[in-house]
C-alpha cells in the first residue's frame, strides 16, 4: 500500500511516502511495524495522540481495518483557515 | 459552489464581486479572508502544505454540509498552500443565503471545519526558526459549537 507522511512527520521520517508490503491488520499494527524499522520512524510515531490518520483520504481512527486500504497517511492535527 | 486549492495570491475583492453577482435570490452574501500574520514581527515566510486529493474532497463535504444545514444559495472557498509572505491572503470563504443569520452561520461554520478538518499545514519561517504552527485545543473545541 502506498503510506503518505505530512508536515513534520514528513520531516521526521524524511521522504514524502513510500510503498509498504505489509500484512497488518489495523493502522495500529502498522505503526508498530513502521516503528520496529528504524530510529526515524520510532521518532515520527513515539507519541501517536500527537497524530492523526487517513485511509483512501478519509479520516479514520488508529484502531481500524487496513482490509482494502490503498493509501494511508500519516500527519499532526490539521492548521488550515 | 467553487472550491479552488491554488499557490496563486488572489484579489478577495474580485472574488467577492464575482460570487456576488448572478444571484437574485438572495439577501445576504457574507465573506471572510484569512490573511498571514506576523504576530512578532520577525516573520519571513509561511509555508503551507497540503495532501493533493483529500484536500479538495474534504473542503467539498464541508461545503455540502453547510449547503444543506443553511439551504445556501451558492458558497465560495479558496485556499492557497506553498510559500506565502506575511500580509498576503491565504484562504477566503463567501456564502450567499436568502437572510443574513444562515450566510453568516454558514461561513462561521466554514471557516471552523477547514481550520481542523481540511488537511493543510503551516509552517512559520523566521531568519533563525522554521516551526510548523500547533493545532490549538480551541479550534478542536470549536467544531462542537455545531
């Protein structure tokens, strides 16, 4: 699936997005996948109420299906208007 | 309704004129701009992010909602993202309703659920800092007025 990262996780991960291989179940199991890879990942997702997700550029919660998901995103709280 | 996501500056004024023409039906036409602040003095830049594609589908079920909450007439929001300098504008809503209450409800309405919901990203540049702007607990709070 195609993982996106915004703003400072962006940063902290240090590219745009990716594609991840993945067997997880939920955006929770994924995390922890991410998290296990490499130091700028365990950075990006040490505090995730720090986060918010996406799937397919919805909404959604850390606790959901990944069950035919093609894009997830990652970023913090949301500074439009 | 017209949603436009652009890095162009834009004149609020000729937008304005332009949503409020073509509509006889209407009363009331209320409109808001968003400009970039320099609350310091020391600002260089604001930098603005967005994700292409949730962008412009979340900005549209915002607008819905309020098209059909306060039977709108018409609605209006542009929002910029790239680089912006201080003074210049960065977002604006109009909306147009038979009476003024629904217009100005309805751009209220706008401006909360863009503020926290549509997914834009700010950054402030200074010549010795780049901080991205905190998502403020007020504007969480904001969206359980409606």
């Amino acid at each position: 699936m195609n993982v996106m990262y915004f703003a400072w996780v962006r940063e902290r991960i240090g590219i745009p997005q990716e594609t991840v291989e993945t067997e997880a179940a939920t955006v929770n199991d994924l995390i922890a996948e991410l998290r296990g890879r490499e130091e700028r990942y365990e950075a990006a997702f040490a505090d995730i109420s720090a986060l918010r997700v996406a799937l397919d550029q919805e909404l959604s919660d850390f606790d959901a299906s990944l069950s035919g998901v093609r894009e997830v995103a990652f970023f913090p709280p949301m500074t439009g208007g | 309704m017209l949603v436009r996501v652009q890095t162009e500056p834009f004149d609020a004024g000729a937008e304005l004129n332009a949503f409020a023409q073509g509509h006889t039906d209407v009363g009331a036409v209320v409109s808001f701009t968003g400009v970039v602040r320099d609350t310091n003095g020391d600002l260089t830049e604001m930098q603005i992010e967005h994700y292409p594609g949730m962008t412009e589908r979340a900005i549209g079920k915002i607008v819905d909602e309020a098209t059909a909450r306060w039977n709108l007439a018409d609605a209006l929001v542009i929002h910029r993202h790239g680089t912006l300098s201080p003074g210049a504008p960065i977002m604006m809503v109009a909306t147009a309703a038979a009476h003024r209450a629904a217009a100005f409800a309805a751009a209220d309405f706008l401006m909360d659920y863009l503020k926290s919901r549509a997914p834009f990203w700010k950054k402030e540049i200074t010549s010795d800092s780049a901080d991205w702007v905190a998502a403020k607990t007020a504007d969480e709070d904001a969206l359980n007025r409606w």
